[in-house]
C-alpha cells in the first residue's frame, strides 16, 4: 500500500507542479482571464496562485511538510474554484464548461483534503 500511496503522490503532485509551470509560462494570457472575471491584481493573483500550486505539488510530491502543502492547494483551489469558475453566473454558452471546471477543483479539493487523514510522516516522504 506505501508503494500505491507513492504513486498517487506521485501523479497528484505533478499534475499540480504542471498547473504550476502552466500559470507562469502563460501568465499573461492567464491573467487576462483572470481580469476578465474581475479578478483585482490579476498578473499579481496569476503569479500567487501559481507560487502556492509550486509549494503544493513539491509538498505532495516529496511528502515533505503535507499539512503545509494541503493548505496551499487549498488556498488556491477554495477562491479559484468560486471566483473563476462560477458557473451559475457564466453566460449560458459558458455555463457547462465552467461547471466541469468547477467540479473538477471540488474533487481536486477533496483529494487533497483527504490526504490530511495519512498520518505524518507519509511513508516513503522525502526528510522522513
């Protein structure tokens, strides 16, 4: 089960860390979005939201300080999830694809969320 446990980590902490490069390789475009949706500072909240994407995936990743990684994918997911992906005030044309967005960071959420039951240290953790 330590292995199985390693290889979600694995998968989940990338998956983060690609979201991660993802906002800094397109920040602009990303903060256009974000602007769009009237979102204040956008480049500044493009680029924060990308830094606590970094600190979740390397803390899920390695297993190293989890209850800190936990937190920053949940401060990104919990205003990102209402703010840009309110899909019950989207343009009906948009409506369905923010609903799967939204859907998406809710299960996202709780994954990460779940992670909080593991007690520490994670096996097979990185300073462990």
């Amino acid at each position: 089960m330590e292995i199985l446990f390693l290889v979600g980590r694995i998968v989940f902490g990338l998956y983060l860390l690609y979201n991660a490069y993802n906002h800094f390789r397109n920040l602009d475009g990303l903060a256009g979005y974000a602007a769009m949706k009237g979102i204040p500072a956008p480049q500044a909240m493009t680029a924060l939201s990308g830094l606590l994407l970094v600190v979740g995936g390397a803390s899920i990743l390695s297993g190293f300080e989890p209850v800190v990684g936990v937190g920053a994918v949940a401060l990104f997911l919990v205003p990102v999830t209402l703010m840009m992906h309110a899909f019950w005030a989207a343009p009906a044309e948009m409506a369905g694809m923010e609903k799967v967005q939204f859907m998406k960071n809710a299960a996202l959420l709780g994954a990460a969320l779940m992670l909080l039951a593991i007690p520490q240290p994670w096996p097979l953790a990185l300073g462990r």
